[in-house]
C-alpha cells in the first residue's frame, strides 16, 4: 500500500510540475525582458509560450507604449536544448523578429521596423520638450544586448520631421548610425534633407552614448527654427551645440 502511494505521490507531483511549466504566466517573460533591457511588456496575457503584450520603451522613470499588441511564440524545441528562442510579431515588423536568451544577454536576428517618433521620448532631453512627430526607420544586423553593453549596427532614419515647438513640417529627413562591438562603437548622425541641419558624432563605451555635433538651419530658415534650435543646446554663434549622453 506505501508503495502505491509513494507512486501516486510522484505522479501527482509529475502532473502539477508539468502543468506549471505548461501553463507558465506570460508576465515571466515580461520579468525576464524587463530585468535586462529597456523595454517593457505591458498587461501581458496567454502564456510564456504563447502570449501578447503591449511593448514599451522606458528609461526607468516613464515609459513610452508602441501602438499595437506583440504576439510571441517560444521555440521549444530550443528550449529542450537548453536556450529560450523566441519568435514576436508586431505590425510594425515586416516579419518575426527572432530573439535568443542565454542567460546573460539578448540577441537579435537582422529586421526592420517602422515606429512613430513619438518613441524619441523615452531618450529624454531634448526629445520629450520637443514633442518630436514623423516616422522612424529602424534597420538592424545580428545584434547582441546585455548589461556590458551593445554589439552590432543599427540605422535609424527619422524621415518627415516634425516637432510641436515648430510650425515648419517637415523639419527634414535625418540619419543616425551606430557600430558598436565588445561594448564600444560610434554613432554618426547626419542630415539627409530639410531646412534643420543636425551633424555630429558618439562614442559608445560600457552601454553609455556620449554624443556631441551641431544644430544649425538653412540661411533662409534660421528665423522660423530659432527658437527650435535654441532649445536643443547652449548657441555659439550662429549654430547651437549638440551635447548628449544616454545609457543603453
């Protein structure tokens, strides 16, 4: 009789183990995204395996939604491998976005995603007192994320520029460009078009971006972006000078 009850013990214990794992919350991957990145998943639903949420980007103090539920679906057979590999799906991705855990860091496979740039917000100074509007183009190779840092490239094109501080639309069409590997790279931005003239250049060491360049307008533009211009940095002369810094 104890050895039956030995086995049905076991069983039992079994069947709940295999149904927590199953059936495990989907706010675990938000825990786990949230812990080693700046995103957020916000009011997760379904499972870690199968769920949805909405994704946030934040600086620790406030936090910036993307329009839209992202759906993900974990590998399992990766997961029998010993890896957490999952898949998301955002209608603002082209196609699945594949993403690696390892325990310490996150890896991306190569995309594309269109986002407001809205999303400039969560920077900080200056984006969140210019209100900044338009359309962001962000194009990434393999890239690698953790607490030392940043590893691969990364274009993002801010294309029709738009600021509440400023009635001239569009502002232009701008580029930043990122390389980065064993925790330190450069940033480059540059202006493609439009009447507001961004340049200048970053370094990146241990996830921080020290960024530094100018703002200027076209002569015949200054008066209607002086007071644009003039908030993005301390004038000299006539240009305004560029000094920022952000943690990745």
């Amino acid at each position: 009789m104890s050895r039956r009850w030995l086995w049905g013990g076991i069983l039992v214990l079994l069947a709940v183990t295999l149904t927590c794992v199953l059936y495990a919350p989907a706010t675990w991957l938000s825990d786990i995204v949230s812990e080693h990145s700046r995103a957020r998943l916000i009011y997760p639903s379904g499972t870690l395996w199968n769920g949805s949420a909405i994704l946030a980007m934040g600086d620790g103090r406030s936090a910036r939604a993307l329009p839209g539920r992202i759906v993900w679906d974990v590998q399992w057979k990766e997961v029998l491998r010993g890896k957490l590999v999952v898949d998301f799906r955002h209608p603002s991705v082209e196609r699945a976005v594949r993403v690696r855990y390892d325990g310490r860091s996150f890896s991306l496979e190569q995309g594309q995603a269109l986002w407001p740039a809205a999303m400039l917000e969560v920077l900080g100074a200056p984006f969140n007192t210019i209100s900044p509007g338009g359309l962001l183009v962000i194009r990434w190779g393999d890239c690698r994320f953790s607490q030392a840092g940043f590893w691969g490239s990364v274009q993002v094109d801010w294309n029709d520029a738009q600021s509440a501080l400023s009635t001239v639309v569009p502002l232009g069409d701008f580029r930043v460009v990122v390389d980065a590997a064993e925790g330190t790279g450069s940033a480059r931005l540059m202006t493609l078009k439009g009447p507001l003239l961004l340049q200048g250049e970053g370094q990146i060491e241990q996830g921080r971006v020290r960024f530094s360049g100018t703002a200027d307008a076209e002569p015949e533009m200054r008066a209607r972006l002086n007071g644009l211009i003039g908030v993005l940095g301390p004038r000299s002369g006539e240009k305004v000078l560029l000094s920022w810094e952000y943690q990745t």
